[in-house]
C-alpha cells in the first residue's frame, strides 16, 4: 500500500461537536465529500466482484467515513455526500 498523510488529522476529535453544533442550529442535513482515492489507494480495475473491491478498501479511511456517518445519524443529520 503507498504512502499517505493521515486521515483527517485533528479534525476527527471535533467530529461529533461539530456535527452537535449543526444540529442545534437547526440543519437537518451536512454535505461531505468522500476522498476516494484514500478508499482506494491503489487502483481497482482488476476487482471483478465486490468481494474483490472491498479487499481493496483501506479499513482506516473506511472506519473514518463511519465515525462520521455515524456521527450524523446520532445527531439527525441527514449526510449529502458529494
């Protein structure tokens, strides 16, 4: 697997407080992009079954965008991914 900066940074200490102060400011929705290439670091044109296509996944970036998710539902944020 190549090299990569880590995800997100101290951004993910702040994830749930942020989405609580969205919440209480009455928004029912947050957009968030997702970054694919650290899903995937490596390419996945060979992947002929997702089975094959979820070997690839880095679980760090997966477990990442979970955090998040998660975070949303608990605070009844719809996610608008982009």
């Amino acid at each position: 697997m190549a090299e990569r900066p880590e995800l997100a940074g101290a951004a993910d200490a702040t994830v749930d407080a942020d989405h609580e102060r969205a919440a209480a400011l009455s928004n029912n929705a947050l957009r968030l992009s997702l970054e694919w290439s650290r899903i995937f670091p490596e390419p996945t044109d060979d992947a002929q079954t997702l089975e094959e296509l979820e070997a690839l996944a880095d679980p760090v970036a997966v477990a990442h965008y979970h955090t998040i998710l998660d975070s949303l539902a608990a605070h009844g944020l719809t996610p608008l991914v982009t």
